[in-house]
C-alpha cells in the first residue's frame, strides 16, 4: 500500500466526542494536527502528538488568530475540519428563541465562520479540503428536532454550495453526516423541552457505533474526497428513501409526529 503524505490540520471541537476520535485518527494515520477546542487550558485527553490552540468558533477574533497561527506554524493548511457543535432538541413551540440562537451561531454560523476565515489561505494555495460536521439531520428531518435540524440542514446547504464555488480554485469540500453514535454529545442538551431531550439522549447512548468507529469511516471518506461521508448503514437507507421513495419516507415521519403529539 502506498505511502500517504502527512497532511496539516485542524480540527475544531477537538477535546471529546467525535472531534477527539478524529484527532486520534488523523495523528495514527501521521498528519500533523493542531486541536482545538473551547477550553483555555490543553485538555489531558488529547494524544501526546496534536498541538492545541483554545478556539471558540463564536468568535472571529479567536479564528483570526487560528489561521495566524497556522501560517506562522505551518506556512499553511492541507485540512480544516469543522467539527465543533452542540446537541439541541425541541418542538417549534416549545423551544425559546434563546435556544435557537445559541445552535445557530455554534453549529451553523461556527462553521461557516470557520470557510470564511480559510477560504482565502486555500485559494492563496490552489488546494486545501474543508470538512464539515453536519448529521443526518442534516438530509433527514424527523420531528421534535426543528433548530438542529435546521442548522445541521444549513451546513449541508454550505458545504454543497462551497464544494461547487471553490472547485475552481482547486478546493474540495465533503460534510460529514452520520446517524447516532456513543457520544458526550448529549451533555450538551439544554432548553425548555426536556421531552425532546431525554429521547435525544437514549438515542445517543442507546446507539451500536462508537465515536472511533464514525471517525474511522470518516478519515476514509476524507481520504476519498466524498463530498457526502455518510458512516454507516442506517444513515445510508434513510437518505435514499427520502430521494427515490418520498411517499414512503413522508409515512414514515408522519408516523414519528404523531407519536410525539401523543407523548405530549
């Protein structure tokens, strides 16, 4: 098997969860990884090898200083890996607008903060590959889920849009979208329907994949240049009732609303 050059990376949402399971993966495969995360301090879980930066991907100025620090370290960026988000559930009732504008300037506007602040270092290079983290949520919208399936839809929107506008410059753009997995994700959680949580939660810890086992599949979509990484079978079913079967999957989420009704 031939040899595969170490790429530069950086990977936000980097200290638990998915993030953390794709650094491990990105450092065993021999790319240099700078994690990043939230915390101001280097978190302990993170391998010997990645370096780290505090990031909070709500801030412009901590991105600035990202893509400054790339360059001064690096000259700069094979790979951005936009990864970092929260877990939100809610009907449209009963979620607050609060709620709403937290998911959406994590897991949406961190994103695309994320292509902005990248975008001109990659086309200064004629390559680069930008990864985001959506969800299946992202393809498949189940009730009960109104704003994370909205954001998570949004960075699918992004990501397709950025993967036709930037190939010209020699940039490729893949979102990541997996079903449940074992996660910490869940810790996350916070608003007013706390119905919608729980369910969330016992998917989430109720679920067969681990975290390694997405990131797994992940490295080999990212190493294939998918622009769609779906990671496993469930996701893969789903998507494609909803493109070739529609009347069966609108059955299907119907069914799913009603239950939420009734669990009211």
């Amino acid at each position: 098997m031939p040899s595969r050059p170490p790429r530069r990376v950086l990977v936000t949402g980097a200290a638990s969860g998915l993030g953390l399971s794709l650094v491990r993966a990105l450092v065993a495969r021999g790319d240099h990884v700078l994690a990043t995360d939230v915390q101001p301090e280097r978190p302990a879980v993170l391998p010997a090898a990645a370096d780290y930066l505090a990031l909070d991907v709500r801030s412009d100025d901590a991105w600035a200083a990202a893509l400054a620090h790339v360059r001064e370290t690096w000259g700069g960026l094979d790979l951005l890996v936009n990864n970092a988000g929260v877990a939100a559930g809610g009907r449209i009732d009963v979620a607050s607008m609060d709620e709403w504008h937290w998911i959406v300037d994590i897991n949406l506007l961190g994103v695309v903060r994320g292509c902005r602040t990248f975008t001109p270092l990659f086309k200064e290079q004629h390559s680069g590959h930008i990864v985001n983290t959506a969800s299946l949520a992202g393809l498949v919208h189940a009730p009960g889920m109104s704003a994370y399936n909205t954001v998570k839809a949004g960075v699918v929107a992004l990501s397709e849009t950025l993967s036709h506008e930037l190939a010209p410059h020699g940039v490729t753009v893949s979102v990541v979208c997996p079903s449940f997995f074992r996660t910490n994700l869940g810790t996350s959680f916070q608003g007013a329907d706390t119905e919608m949580e729980d369910a969330g939660k016992k998917m989430v810890s109720g679920s067969k994949r681990s975290a390694d086992e997405v990131a797994a599949t992940v490295v080999r979509g990212i190493d294939a240049r998918k622009e769609i990484i779906l990671t496993d079978r469930d996701g893969q079913i789903a998507w494609r009732a909803k493109r070739f079967a529609r009347p069966a999957y609108t059955a299907v989420m119907k069914r799913a609303a009603r239950r939420v009704a009734r669990g009211r």
